[in-house]
C-alpha cells in the first residue's frame, strides 16, 4: 500500500493592495512628499470654502455675510453671478485636489510648465518695461513683490521637477 500524504488545507495568499504589474506583480507605492500632501489639504480647504460661499449666497442672497462674500471674495468680473463663479471654483479645486491625490503625473508637469512660464513671463515684462524706459518706474514695494513672485514660481518649478522622490511619487507609465 502506498503511503498516504496528510490532509492538504487551503492556505490563502497574503492579499496585497496598490499598483500592480501586467504580470499582477505588487509594486511597492512611494509616498506623497509632504508638502504635495500640504498642497492637496489646501485645495481641499478652498474647494469646501467656496462650496460654502456659493451656498451662503445662493440660500441667502440678501444678507450682510452674502454682500461681504461677494464684494470681498469673487474676483472674477461681476458680469457672471458670484454663486456661479463659487460653484465653479469649488469643482476646480475639488477636481485639482483629486488629481494630485490621485498621483496624476500630468497634474504635475502642467503646474511645472505654468509656475516656469509665469516665471519666465514675469521676467520678460519687467526687461521690457526697463529697455523702454517706462515715464513711472516700480516701486520699492513692487520690486520686492516682481521679485518674491518670480522666485517663488521658480521654487515651485524646481520642487516639483527636482525634488528627490517626485518622480517616483507621480510615475508616468504604472510598470517602471
């Protein structure tokens, strides 16, 4: 008689969660750098903080809180309805905020190219305005802004395309 094998029981595979390979491969997820994380919270706060707007304006067009609300907060032209322009930005921030959550890669190089180009743009003006010769020049004050504003566009730039795990944080392609 041949010997027996004992009782085979069914063990089950750890279940693992994240990205995955074609091959169904588990592939470990980077985190989200911190101040990714600060960004996304951010956007979260103004998304639910124009909802709010939009809601207090919509529900009590009359009040003191909704004239405040729409003189102080809305600045886009006063020809689109301040309730319209709340709802509005409330999506775009929620959409933002979810496309940076969600690790979009493409979220990323459009902040990159706009925060480089508004850079860049800033800089070209003030060069033109200086070759010209412009009758009122800037301020001291509006210096020190051009300048803040600048840098602080090319610092976002260079975080975001620099920064050591950005890359890995928000892959193009799902299998590198």
């Amino acid at each position: 008689m041949p010997p027996r094998e004992g009782i085979k029981t069914y063990v089950p595979q750890p279940q693992r969660t994240g990205p995955s390979t074609e091959r169904g491969d588990h592939v470990e997820r980077h985190r989200i750098p911190t101040l990714i994380r600060w960004f996304i919270w951010l956007l979260i706060f103004r998304s639910a903080m124009s909802l709010v707007f939009a809601l207090t304006i919509g529900l009590a067009p009359d009040s003191d809180v909704s004239t405040f609300i729409a003189t102080n907060f809305d600045a886009w032209p006063k020809q689109m309805p301040a309730e319209a322009v709340f709802y509005v930005s409330a999506f775009l921030y929620g959409l933002t905020a979810w496309r940076w959550a969600s690790r979009d890669w493409k979220a990323r190089w459009v902040v990159m190219f706009m925060s480089g180009a508004t850079a860049v743009k800033m800089l070209v003006n003030f060069a033109a305005d200086r070759a010209v010769g412009t009758p009122t020049p800037l301020t001291q004050g509006q210096e020190l802004s051009l300048i803040m504003s600048v840098g602080t566009n090319l610092l976002i730039c260079g975080y975001l395309a620099f920064y050591p795990g950005m890359a890995e944080a928000f892959k193009e392609t799902p299998w590198d």
